[in-house]
C-alpha cells in the first residue's frame, strides 16, 4: 500500500510541536489545513478577486483578508517544503554523481589500472 503524503502542517519536531513556517505566525485553522496545495491556492485567488473588486462591507473585507492570509502561510508551507525535497535529492544525486566520476579520467574515460599506475 502507498504511504499517504504527508502535509506540511503535519510535520513535526521530536518535540511534537509543528515546526513548519506557519507555527511561527499564527496557528492556521484546521479546515484551511486540510487542503492540498492546490484547492488553497485556488480559495486563495478567489477571496483577492473578491477583495479587489472593492464591494464588501470592511467587515467581510477583513474576515476574508485574514483567510487569505492563512490560506497563504498555508500554501508557502507547501511550497517550502517541496523546496525541501528537492534540495535534498538534489545533495544525494550531487554526491552520488561525485563516486562515479571517482572512477573517471579527465576525458570522463574509465581509468585503466594502467592510468594509476
């Protein structure tokens, strides 16, 4: 069976307190938490259209502003931590990358025991 993906509001330090970028702001609603990546970046666009269309009482206006805010924080979470993956498969392929061209001469050639010697 295919291990679930984990969200980032899901990570967590030994400690057991989240350790994501949003722990250091506010606490993100558990409903906003939810979403994938996509459905909040999605919501997320729909409350600046709103917004910017200027026809809201200024109460709406600041509900729907600290939604997107959350919305936000939560999406950068997202992002951050992607950007964490990809930097960490990108350190294990540069070392791996590094062994094999131990093996290689200048020209990227295989050294013969003849080359060493």
């Amino acid at each position: 069976m295919a291990k679930a993906a984990q969200r980032p509001s899901e990570t967590s330090s030994a400690s057991g307190e989240d350790s994501g970028p949003a722990s250091t702001a506010r606490a993100i609603p558990d409903d906003i938490a939810s979403l994938r990546y996509e459905q909040a970046r999605d919501e997320l666009v729909r409350i600046v259209a709103r917004l910017e269309a200027g026809q809201l009482p200024l109460e709406e206006s600041l509900t729907l502003w600290e939604r997107g805010e959350a919305l936000a924080a939560h999406c950068q979470s997202w992002l951050d931590q992607a950007e964490q993956r990809l930097a960490g498969g990108a350190g294990a392929e540069d070392e791996a990358g590094a062994a094999d061209g131990a093996d290689q001469d200048d020209d990227g050639d295989a050294k013969d025991a003849e080359d060493e010697g």
